[in-house]
C-alpha cells in the first residue's frame, strides 16, 4: 500500500484516524462503489454523473513541498451540500501552466474540473482499491454516526506522459 501510505502520510502520521484499508479486486467491489471508483475517469466526472449535481470542493487543508501541491478535501453535491467524495490529491507543479496553477490552488474549484476546462491532456490510471472501515476523522467528514464500511482508491494523473499527480479518493457509504 505505498501510495496509500504515501498520500494519506500527508496529512495523517497514522492511518486510523481516516480509517482501516484492505486492498481489494474490482470483482470485489460490490455496486454502485464498482461504477463509481474501478475506472480510469475524474471522479469529478464520476461522482457528478451518479449524483446528477455538479460538485464543490471545500479545502481541509493544503501543504506545499517544494514543487508539490497537496490537499486534504471533500466533494459536496450543489444540489444539497452532501458530501460524495473525500480525496487527498498530491500535484507535481512543474507540469502546469500558471493559470491552471492558480485556478487550483485558489482553492475555489475540483482539480478534474480544472483539468478538464483547460482541456489538458491528462490519462487517469487506476492504481488499487480499498475496502474501508472510516475511522472517526472520515467519519466527521462524511456525517456518519457509526463507521459503516465503503470503499476509495488510489488513482494516477499522467499529463503529456509525466505523473503530474497522484490521489487518494473515498466514497462515502451508500
């Protein structure tokens, strides 16, 4: 689990906090987390298709090293404000243009929608899938009273051929 590691080590010295992972096959992944996580698409695209409402992202906390941009977030649907996604996405700055580095990092709009509004060329890479018990923190985030299990992955962003970014991405239980 070394990007599971690595990403959550961002902003989670322990891991159970945010909660307790096994690695999962997509076969193992019951619906509707399958359709929502075992593709190679934004789960911007993703989630705002299964919850037919655009999104908005709400900035936890950021951290910057050197020429890498990092922050702790949750997806809301515009059409109620319920949280759809929790994600830990870790961007290589050196493959963005200012304007798209600063769209980002105003913090004000979902990095898939940037990406895909500037009609960057980017390919999405799957890379493991997680079954999760949430652990108190996950479950403040996604207003949950008792730690129901669901699932996240962890996906890659290449852009013109480069790993521009790698994120940790978390679905709330239906």
């Amino acid at each position: 689990m070394p990007a599971l590691d690595h990403l959550a080590g961002l902003f989670y010295p322990e891991l159970a906090p945010l909660g307790t992972f096994t690695e999962v096959l997509a076969e193992q992944v019951p619906e509707p987390y399958r359709q929502l996580l075992a593709h190679h698409e934004h789960m911007t695209v993703s989630v705002e298709r299964f919850h037919a409402s655009r999104v908005d992202v709400q900035v936890l906390a950021t951290r910057t090293d050197g020429d890498f941009y990092s922050r702790k977030i949750v997806l809301h649907r515009q059409s109620d404000g319920r949280p759809v996604l929790f994600g830990i996405p870790r961007l290589n700055l050196r493959f963005l243009d200012d304007e798209v580095r600063e769209e980002i990092q105003s913090e004000r709009i979902p990095l898939g929608r940037v990406l895909i509004e500037h009609n960057i060329l980017r390919e999405v890479q799957l890379g493991s899938l997680y079954r999760i018990v949430p652990g108190p923190d996950l479950c403040e985030m996604f207003r949950l009273t008792q730690a129901t299990p669901t699932y996240g992955r962890t996906a890659f962003i290449y852009l013109d051929g480069y790993l521009a970014i790698e994120l940790l991405e978390i679905v709330p239980p239906e």
